[in-house]
C-alpha cells in the first residue's frame, strides 16, 4: 500500500470515527450531558476520542492538515457539565416517575388502588 493510499485509508477512518463521536455526544446530551451519560455511551466517547487522537497523529506526522473539530478532546476535570434543558414532563421513556421510582404504565393502576384501599 502507499503512501497516498493508507493517508486515503487514515482520512476515512478519521471521518467515521468523527461521525461516531458527534453520534455519542448527541446520546449524552440526551441523559444531561457526558457527566450523566450511561457506561457504554461514556466508553465509546472515550473510544471514539482516543481513535481521532491517533488518526490526527497519523496523518500530521504524514504532512497532512488535520483541522482540531469542537468535542474531539474530553471537558477538562472539575468543568461543570453543557447545561441541558430540563425535563418538561414526568414521564420517562412512557413511563411515569412516582417519587424516586418509575412505574411502568401497567403497575400506574395497581399501585393506585393499592393507595386508595389503605386510605380506607
């Protein structure tokens, strides 16, 4: 393989990796930000960035020009999170949220006739 062809090949991969990490930092933004991320989402950020890193090391030590992009490095320690809009509603994935639990729709009835029959 040449030169031209595994830069080729290192910019393709750099472009996927990329779409990965602006994928994953969408996923965080759905739980508050990457400090609320689940363990898989916060992995493949960590995955993706570490990737990107190599890649941009790569083609740099080959001349090329690789632009920095916006969340290709990891918020510094002690940075406070994106702000997140808050919720608008009390329901997660379709379920409600009763005090510190979420109770699928199906127990909603049985937990409120249960409620209903102790306050009699």
């Amino acid at each position: 393989m040449s030169d031209d062809d595994s830069r080729a090949t290192q910019q393709e991969l750099l472009a996927t990796y990329r779409r990965t990490l602006q994928h994953l930092l969408e996923q965080a933004a759905q739980y508050g930000g990457e400090l609320f991320a689940p363990p898989q989402t916060a992995s493949g950020l960590y995955q993706a960035r570490e990737q990107i890193r190599g890649l941009k090391e790569f083609l740099r030590r080959q001349g090329a020009d690789v632009e920095d992009l916006p969340g290709e490095e990891p918020p510094a320690p002690g940075q406070p999170p994106d702000p997140v809009a808050p919720p608008s509603h009390d329901q997660v994935a379709g379920d409600k949220i009763a005090g510190d639990q979420i109770v699928a729709p199906h127990a909603q009835s049985v937990i409120t006739h249960a409620n209903r029959a102790r306050l009699c």
